[in-house]
C-alpha cells in the first residue's frame, strides 16, 4: 500500500541559557528515521523521558525539528508556509495523554467540538449533526453535548478528546499514552474502541507507549526508543520472538510474569469480532494487563455508569 509518514533523521534540540550565560543544548530526539504504512499502527515504546512525546510533536510540526524532515503522503511538511501548514494539520491530529487538561473546563463539550468545525466554515446544523455522529461513535451520548468536562468521568472524557480528534476527518492519529491516566478497567474499553474506529475509518495510526504489552497488543510494527534514538524495530512478533538490542531484552524480561518466549498476536489485523476472542489470552502477558474482552462502544458500564467527578 505504501508509506503514509516518513521520518527521515529527525534531530530535536532543547536550548536553554545558563547562569553562566553559556547557550546548552539538549538532545531529546537523535536521528531517528521510520515510516508507518497506509492504515498501519506503529507502536513507539520506551520509559518515560525517553523522547517519545517530543518526537510526535516533531513529527506533527507542533514544535518543528531542528534537522531532519517529515513527508506525509508525498508532501515534505517542513516546506510548507504556516497557512499551508494549518490546513495540513486536518489530515493528521494527536491525542494526548491528559484528558483533563486537554478539554477546556470553562467550554460545553459541544462548543469543545464546535473550534475546528468553525474554522473549516461548518454551519451549526452541520455541525450538530456531525457532533452527535462522532459523540455516538465513541459511546457517548449526543444529549450530553450540552455539558462541562467536570460532569463526566475520565474515561469519559477521553472518548469525548477522541472524539474532537475526529472532527477534521483525519487521516493520521497520534495517540501519545491516551489511556495511562486511566483506571485498569476503563482502559480496557478506550483501546479496544480505538482499534474499531481505526477498523472502521481506515485510519493510520502512531501509538506511543511506556506499555510494551500494550503496544504489543494494539501494533503490528514496534520501535523500541532508548535516550533519544530508536535502538530497535521490528514486526510485533518478531521483537517479541527474538530482541537484538539489549536494551528491549531488558525491557521484556521487566514484564512481570513473562518467561521465555511471548506468543503475541496483533489485535490491529484483526476483527471485532476476532479480538473478542484474542483478548484474554493477550491478557494473559502479564498481570494486571488491561486488553480485556469487554465491548468498546455503549456497551462500557464501568464507564458509562461511573459517577461524574
């Protein structure tokens, strides 16, 4: 099918004065090169700090790369003027790690929704109608458009940022941690619910994690960040089956309960229907790990029934 995004050495330097007046330097991303198929999802795993989230806004051109370049689907996003940028940016959106200080509290989930519609010219009946779409397909009820980020739950409120994700129709989704500010149970719900909407809107996606079963579950390509770099990628399987680096040996023998080899299967090439099935035995990887078998969409009663905070 070919590449959608490709990373060609990518470099991100953070400056900063010292007190001694001295201009330092530090080198969050170091020459890191990838690229992530048509309707693939390539899983980015590593301990936090490592550069992962830099890397994303790097590549999204939030925070542009010192060297290096970005070209998604043929277009080299570093050539773009900042107008042109801007309507680029529809094709591609990011979902954060925090869903509270991702919503604005002061802001109705509807308005939330409403910003990037506005600035496309979207009429109000337009966008209620596409707001109710994607409210329901993230299993939150459209009634509830009318509401302030505090009325909700976590999970909630980071099916509702999914949801503002999809309001540009994008081709391209960041998903940096969504679900670790999540409880265990909820979690469960909010991947499986991104791997339906990925099966149903084709869409490509760039999965970061600190979770490597997680990645592992959700991926089909993994790379392995260490300081900065890409110290190793390789198909899901094949990393799990036999890592060459030892850093990623290391990061696998820290997985509780695992020993020898890990049987893993991609949850990302399968049906709903498949992972279903495939779920528990996923789970199996290690304790506590949080792809379980239960449905994703309204089906969520932890979520759906949690008390509002």
């Amino acid at each position: 099918m070919g590449p959608l995004i490709q990373c060609h050495g990518i470099v991100k330097i953070h400056r900063s004065g010292g007190l001694d007046g001295a201009n330092r330097g530090f080198k969050a991303v170091d020459d890191v090169s990838f690229s992530i198929e048509k309707k693939g999802n390539f899983g980015i795993v590593g301990e936090s700090g490592c550069g992962k989230t830099t890397l994303a806004r790097a590549m999204l051109y939030l925070d542009p790369p010192t060297s290096g370049g970005v070209v998604f689907d043929g277009v080299d996003l570093g050539s773009l003027k900042p107008r042109q940028l801007r309507a680029f940016r529809r094709r591609m959106q990011i979902v954060f790690q925090d869903p509270h200080s991702s919503l604005d509290p002061r802001m109705t989930i509807y308005d939330s929704l409403s910003e990037g519609l506005i600035n496309i010219g979207m009429d109000r009946a337009d966008r209620t109608k596409k707001i109710g779409r994607l409210l329901d397909l993230v299993g939150i009820s459209g009634a509830l458009s009318s509401r302030f980020p505090h009325e909700f739950s976590t999970g909630q409120r980071q099916r509702i940022v999914i949801a503002r994700a999809l309001t540009m129709d994008p081709e391209f989704l960041v998903l940096d941690e969504p679900v670790s500010n999540l409880d265990v149970s909820i979690q469960a719900q909010v991947i499986n619910l991104l791997l339906d909407i990925k099966e149903e809107l084709g869409l490509t996606y760039l999965f970061i994690s600190h979770d490597i079963n997680l990645v592992a579950y959700m991926c089909d390509i993994v790379a392995v960040m260490y300081k900065g770099k890409i110290v190793e990628q390789a198909p899901t399987e094949e990393l799990f089956a036999n890592p060459r680096n030892e850093y990623t040996r290391t990061l696998l023998a820290s997985v509780p309960g695992r020993s020898g080899q890990i049987d893993v299967s991609s949850a990302a090439t399968l049906s709903s229907a498949d992972r279903e099935k495939t779920a528990p035995a996923v789970q199996g990887l290690s304790k506590g790990h949080v792809v379980s078998d239960i449905t994703s969409r309204t089906g969520d009663k932890p979520d759906l029934t949690e008390g509002t905070r």
